[in-house]
C-alpha cells in the first residue's frame, strides 16, 4: 500500500475493503454479482479519500479500460470522441485483465442514458426528415465523433438532410470524417468552440448533448439566446442534459474524475426563460431511464 494511504490524513480503507477491491483488480474488475458492493464504497467516499482509492485501483485506471481512459484523459478532458463511440458500440476490451471494467462501466446507468440519446437524436431526425420541402439543416455543437450522424444515414440512405458539425478538438472532426467518409457530400465540418463559432444560416434543429453539462449557467444561458436566433420556422434548439438524478454520477466522479453539471427540469426551464426564449415554447423531455433530460425550445 502507497504512502499516501496510510497517512492520517485519509480515512483508512477497511481490510475487507481493500481485500474486495485487489480481487476486482486481479479479476480485470467486478463481476456482476460484485456491482453493488463496489458502487456502495465509492458512493460513500469523501472527496478526501479519493486519492487513497484511486491508489488502489490504480493498475485499472490505465488506457486499457473506459474507466481509465476517462481518468487518464489522453486527449486532455473527458468524454472525448473515443469513448464516446466506445460507449455506443458497446466496446468491450476482449483482454480478461480489463474486461469485466468495460462490462461494469456499459452496464451503468450513464452509459445506458448516453445510448438511449443517440436514439432520441436520430427519431427527431427523422421527424425533419419527414417534413416537407427540400433540404433540411441539422447544425450539432460538439459533434464529438459524429457516430450518430453515421448510424442516421447507414439507416436513412434517401435522407435530405444536411450536417453541419462543430466540434473544437481536431482529433474528433478527424474521426468523424474518417467515419463518415461515404456520407462527406451531407456533411460540412467546423473546427471552432462554440462560444465562438458565428452560424452562417437557419437550422431546421440545432442539436447538442454532451456539451451543456460542462458549462456553467452563465455559459448555458449565453449560449442558448446565441443560437436559437438560428432556427428555421417550425425549427427546434434541443439541448441534452445529464439529470441531477444520474444515479452513475458517484462513479463517474471517483472513477473517471468526471464531473459534470447535473440539473433538474426546473434548472433547464429557468435558465431557457433567463436566455430569453418564450416559457410556451420550451418543455423539457427524458430518456426512458430519466438520466438524460432534453430541454427543446421551438422557434418563435
Ligand atoms: C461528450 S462529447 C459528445 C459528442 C456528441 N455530441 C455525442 O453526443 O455523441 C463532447 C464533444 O464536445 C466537444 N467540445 C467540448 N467543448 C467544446 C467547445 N467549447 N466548443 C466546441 N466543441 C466542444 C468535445 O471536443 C467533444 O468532442
């Protein structure tokens, strides 16, 4: 055990906490039956001891689990492109030194919320798609690596919509256009931060999840009443939100040294009202687990 465990500084892990988390270790992570305990010690860690833990499980928190890419950070923040697609496709490493880790991390409520997102992205999708007229505009700020936009048009080969993306690390439009190679006539791509980026034209929906939890307030509402100027009439701003009810939130923090702003219903209506968007056109839908809530804010 490091140094740093045994000071008094940090509450001493138990024996048999410590004992259950090396055979975790030495099993390449927890076995179903073994979820509940390990999510009940980090559940109820301080923020202090977080050190001490994470010193324990330290030879899993390396690249070669999810757990340890969000750690790690190789691309220098978490919920980057790679485990964001990894998340979609279910990825687990085939190594037994690791694999029970990415079972236990795409089995957590958050994992499942991201999945079930992509699909409420791609029904609205096909709501624009059935809408008359030409082509239709779907901008996506944070577009990470674009999985949805592909799985969208693998599955809708006669659609009429056009993609514009924007995302701000290089290496996700890299990946993203890499995988949407077939598709590049329906895509532009924008390598810009969104606090920045100026739209050139009206969207039929302006769609972002995985962005808004990182901001704070300030940045949310300043950042809605910048783009829902750029709807189409008939258009939709919908913005993805992990609920204050994520009950993956605990492990996603101790784990991965992921945090993220979590908010209520009420949270996303008051700060769609603070940015000046009209109360009766802003409601805010879920996911089927709840964990994903979705603020939409139809066109004036
Ligand atoms: C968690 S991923 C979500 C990706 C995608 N929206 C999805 O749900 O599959 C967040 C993405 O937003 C990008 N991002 C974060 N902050 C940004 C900013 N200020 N401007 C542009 N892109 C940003 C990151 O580079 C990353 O690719």
């Amino acid at each position: 055990m490091n140094e740093m465990c045994t000071t008094a500084k940090y509450r001493q892990l138990s024996k048999d906490e410590r004992h259950f988390l090396f055979s975790l270790i030495e099993n390449g992570g927890p076995e179903p039956k073994e979820y509940k305990e390990l999510t009940a010690i980090v559940n109820n860690l301080e923020d202090n001891e977080l050190d001490c833990f994470r010193e324990v499980i330290r030879r899993s928190l390396n690249e070669n689990t999810l757990i340890g890419h969000g750690f790690i950070k190789p691309f220098g923040y978490p919920g980057d492109f790679s485990l964001i697609h990894n998340i979609y496709r279910e990825y687990v490493n085939p190594d037994s030194r690791y694999s029970n880790w990415d079972r236990f991390f795409q089995d957590q409520a958050g994992a499942h919320a991201v999945r079930n997102r992509k699909d409420y992205f791609l029904e609205r999708c096909k709501e624009i798609d059935r809408k008359d007229g030409g082509e239709k505009r779907v901008l996506i700020l944070g577009s990470g690596p674009a999985t949805d936009v592909n799985e969208y048009f693998q599955r809708n080969t006669d659609s009429r919509i056009h993609f514009d993306l924007v995302d701000f690390d290089q290496n996700a439009i890299d990946f993203a256009k890499s995988q949407n190679e077939q598709f590049k006539a329906s895509i532009n791509y924008f390598k810009s931060n969104v606090l920045r980026f100026k739209p050139y034209q009206w969207y039929d929906l302006i769609w972002s999840a995985g962005l808004f939890d990182y901001f704070k307030d300030k940045h949310f509402i300043y950042m809605v009443n910048k783009y829902y100027k750029y709807m189409t009439e008939g258009g939709e701003f919908i913005i993805g939100n992990f609920s204050n009810s994520n009950p993956t939130r605990r492990l996603m923090e101790v784990l991965s040294d992921w945090y993220l702003n979590h908010r209520s219903k009420y949270d996303l209506v008051r700060m769609a009202i603070e940015a000046e968007a009209r109360e009766e056109l802003v409601e805010v839908e879920r996911e089927e687990l709840g964990v994903n809530l979705f603020l939409r804010i139809k066109a004036a």
